[in-house]
C-alpha cells in the first residue's frame, strides 16, 4: 500500500486565498478547509494534505515578527508529523517572512516552500493554482535516498523555485513577481522540473533547534546624495536601536561626511551593531576598496556581502545580542543558511 507523504498546508493571508463573494462582490478569505472545492486538481497528487489557517487572516503589508514566530512554532510543533509545508502567503512581504524563517529555524531537513499569487484564486487567469500545485509537488518530492529533495526555507512563484534568504520582490504587476540577484533558483518548473541540485543547502545540524528570540530594535537607513544626517540623528541612538542595516552606494560606498562618521562611530561605540549592504540589485559589498568606504572597516562597520535586503535585516534581527556582541557579530560575518556568497 503506498504510503503518501504528508504536507501542512499554512494558511496566514494574501491574494492567492481570495474569492469573490456573489452577493457582495467583494473579495473573501477562502476556507482552505474546503480547498478540494476551490482546486479539485488538487485530488490528482498523490499526498496527503492537511491544512491549517491564521485565526484571522492577514494582509502581509500586516505582517511582523510575532506573526512570524507564530508560523514558525506551528511547523516545530508539527515538524514530526509531516514531509513538508507549505506556507501560503501574501507576496509584497513574503522574501521578508520567508528569509526570517530560514534563520529562525537550525537544522532544517524538510522543505518549507513559501507561496502565493498575484491574482485572487478565484480568478479565472490566477496564476495561484499552479504555484501552489507546484509548490505541493515540490514539497513532497524525495531524492535516491528517499530524503526530501529540498531541505530549506525556499520561495516558489511562477515556475522557479528560489532560496528564500536570496529573494525580493521585484514586480507588483507581472506573475514573475520575484528575483534571486546573486543566486540560481533552485528549480524551474516546465514540462518536468529541472532541479539544481548542486545549488541545495544541506545542514550540518543534526536536531532541529528553533530560535525565536528575534530582536525587534533593528533599523534600516538608505543612502541617498545630498543627505541631511541631521534627520536621521535618531537611527543612531543606541539607547534605542540596537542595530542598524545601512544600504550604501555600488560597492559599499558611503558619503564623505564628518557628521555621518561621527553618528556612526558614536553608535557603534555605544555598543550599535551595523551592518553594510549594497542598493544594487546585483553585486557585492566590498568594504575598503575604494577611499569612500574605508572608513566604514576603520570604526567596525559589518560587511554584509550580496545579500538582500531582507535577509540581512531578518538575519540581523536572529543574531543580535546585546550580551555578546563578539559572537553577534561573528554570526553576521557567517554564511549560516546560504544568504551569502562565499569566495
């Protein structure tokens, strides 16, 4: 008798879970109790699915961290009775939902696949249906060993499948609503999905450990020509901040500015924590190769490479503890779940 793998499916919010309500004409969350009724095509693969829903929905523009550690203390509570998840959620904050997961969670051996959609499910041209179809075979996939085939925190949306600590929303408008600017996709789905295999993350950790403990004191400041730092003085107190994601220029250039250095130093002295990603959507931050961003290693500024936006602000929020700052920042040095390119 075939066994069939089993999958959650996670219900927190978005497009994909929306219908048309005949007598209102508005849209309404869909009860994915009843998801056979929305999607009988579902019935054609061969799993076992189960599923479970936000008590109260919500838009991903909604979206925080307590929202995320709920998700992520579902999945543990339920990490050993079932193959895979499934998380379906709202698309304008997903890379920064699933990025926080793939840090939140140490040790991850099943695929937790983020999805959604750009279109309500109950439209007749939503590309809902086929991500999270894809998304479910994906999950339920198994390799030579009969091990999953992923084994991270990933992102499916039109046809590829991306690590979540890699992606961001690029588009509001078109399906292909996400890119990966520094690293291959995982799969692409076509007549038969290619995966790259040899683009897996695999953990050396041997249980799975949970980290909730996220620090909400985390602020992201975006340079721009013309600055006037004396607006942002208050990203720099460290009475109030305790780390700060600074999105500098190319290669992680910054402005020549007595008062930017001394907000900086002052900051980072006061026991601040800052890291330096770059605006560009593709590339790298390479810290002291020009005189612009010298100063940045002289008063302890983080490098934080090629990775994105969100994953360097979730990432952050993971590791920073003010009780030991030498490992905090050994971590933020670390490629720890893939969201860095090593040289």
């Amino acid at each position: 008798m075939e066994v069939k793998p089993k999958i959650l499916l996670i219900y927190t919010g978005g497009t994909i879970g929306m219908i048309n309500d005949t007598e209102t004409d508005q849209l309404i969350n869909v009860d994915f109790n009843h998801i056979y009724d929305y999607l009988p095509e579902l019935r054609r693969l061969s799993v076992d699915l189960e599923t479970i829903s936000f008590e109260n929905p919500i838009d991903s523009s909604e979206m925080n961290i307590n929202h995320w550690k709920n998700i992520a203390e579902i999945i543990f509570k339920n990490y050993a009775k079932y193959n895979g998840f499934v998380v379906l959620h709202g698309s304008d904050t997903m890379s920064y939902t699933s990025s926080a997961l793939s840090f939140i969670f140490d040790g991850l051996k099943k695929p937790i696949i983020f999805t959604g959609s750009q279109l309500p499910i109950g439209t007749i041209r939503t590309d809902g249906k086929e991500n999270l179809i894809t998304a479910i075979e994906i999950v339920a996939s198994i390799d030579e060993d009969n091990q999953p085939l992923i084994q991270e925190v990933s992102v499916y949306f039109d046809y590829r499948l991306f690590r979540a600590n890699r992606v961001t929303k690029d588009s509001a408008d078109h399906f292909e609503a996400f890119k990966s600017p520094n690293f291959q996709e995982l799969c692409k789905a076509g007549v038969k999905i290619q995966y790259n295999r040899n683009k897996f993350y695999r953990t050396e950790q041997k249980q799975l450990q949970i980290n909730t403990n996220l620090n909400s004191r985390v602020a992201l400041l975006k340079l721009y020509p013309g600055m006037d730092f004396q607006l942002y003085k208050s990203v720099f107190d460290s009475s109030n901040i305790d780390g700060l994601v600074v999105e500098t220029f190319g290669a992680g250039n910054a402005p020549n500015s007595k008062e930017f250095h001394s907000l900086l130093e002052k900051f980072i002295d006061g026991g601040g924590v800052v890291l330096n990603i770059t605006q560009c959507n593709f590339g790298s931050v390479n810290q002291g190769m020009y005189k612009s961003s010298s100063f940045l290693n002289k008063v302890g500024v983080i490098s934080g490479g090629d990775m994105t936006t969100e994953a360097a602000v979730t990432k952050l929020m993971t590791v920073l503890d003010k009780s030991d700052l030498y490992k905090t920042k050994k971590m933020l040095r670390k490629n720890m779940r893939g969201e860095l390119t090593v040289s």
